[in-house]
C-alpha cells in the first residue's frame, strides 16, 4: 500500500506539473516568507540564505486527525501555508479522516481540481455538474476518485469503521468554500430574506441555521 501511495503521488506531481492551475515558477525556488506584509498573487520570496530543508518538510499528514466533531470528519492541509517550499510549485495535499458516518460536507475549491486516493475504508463520494447532475460512486481502499476543479462535491464515510484519504490539489492553496457554512456563516451575514427566498424557507428557519453555524467564540 505505502508503494501504491507513493506511485499515486509521483504520477499526480508529473500529470499535472505540465498543466498546473498555478502560474508557472521563474526560478529553482521561491520559499514562501509568509510573514511579509507585502501582497501578491501567491506570496513573496524568502532570501534565499535562509531557506532550508524544513522549508520543504511536514509531517503534519502523518497520524489520523482527530474527527469528534459536528460533521465527523477533518481536513489536514498540506499546502504552502504549511510547507513554504510549495510557493509557485502548483501542488499540494491534504490528508481528510472521517469517523463512521463521518461527512466531509458539499463544498468547492475555487483555484484545482481535486484527486483523492482512499487509504483506509469505504466512501460515498460524488460531485455536481453546473448541469445539476450528480455523479457519485462508493470508492475503497487504494481506489481512486477525481473531483473536477470549481464544482460543488462531498464524501461520506459509509462503513462501520473510521476512514482516511489523501486528497492531491493542482495549486498549492486551493480554497475550500463550504457551502453551508459560506452561505449562512459568513460576515458580515448574508440577509436573511435572500436565503429565505434562495431556499425557500422561512426567516425563522434562517435564523436557526445561522444560529448553529455561527463560529464558536
């Protein structure tokens, strides 16, 4: 399996290094120096002289994260905001674990496409077309599942026991938009007549969602 993971992973970096959704490298490197407070499309670069091999090093997907939460399930990014060495590179990973009956709930990244490869368990996975077609599958371990870039898509862990993927990104900071928690979470807050009217509900029911997505203070 851990030769799969790695086979998996080589592939990705060589199809999508020549069709990078990232605007291509000009250079061998360009660590990102996230605490510079200048702006750009990505980040700025380090001085070279201090960039070194923690730079490009995480083991952040090594262990299960912990999914004692509302939707049983979490997200562990690898992506530049946590491996510097990614800034311009176009890749990054995440590593997502789901408890049984855990969701990962319908969401978009707005900047890759998503590949995710099943590590442990069984999964519903399924995105939807601007057509309004879902198109889903039950995946399993060492299977493979491709969610095109922008569209709306979920996984559910659909086994008796806990499940993990590694999901691989053509950008190296993808965005995530939740849909729920966009919509209902945001600030500041979206009216509450244009939900009520957007998913025809009452007020009060708007109300009540917003109430349980607010953000824990």
């Amino acid at each position: 399996m851990e030769a799969f993971v790695a086979l998996f992973l080589t592939t990705f970096a060589l199809v999508l290094g020549a069709a990078v959704a990232d605007p291509d490298l000009l250079q061998d490197i360009c660590v990102a120096d996230l605490s510079s407070g200048v702006k750009v499309n990505g980040f700025p670069c380090k001085n070279p002289s201090s960039v070194g091999a923690d730079d490009f090093f995480f083991a952040g997907l090594a262990k299960p994260g912990f999914t004692n939460n509302t939707m049983g399930s979490l997200v562990t990014g690898a992506n530049v905001e946590k491996i510097p060495g990614l800034n311009t590179l176009g890749v990054s990973l995440s590593r997502i674990d789901y408890a049984p009956g855990g969701l990962n709930p319908p969401h978009t990244h707005p900047r890759a496409t998503e590949v995710v490869f099943v590590l442990e368990g069984e999964l519903e996975v399924g995105f939807i077309t601007t057509s309004n077609v879902l198109i889903s599958k039950s995946i399993r371990k060492g299977e493979i599942f491709v969610f095109p870039k922008g569209l709306v898509h979920f996984q559910k862990n659909i086994g008796m026991m806990p499940a993990s993927v590694i999901a691989a990104f053509n950008s190296q900071l993808p965005g995530t938009q939740s849909l729920a928690a966009t919509l209902f979470a945001a600030t500041p807050t979206v009216p509450d007549d244009v939900l009520s009217k957007a998913f025809q509900i009452g007020t009060k029911q708007v109300q009540k969602i917003k109430s349980r997505l607010a953000p824990k203070k």
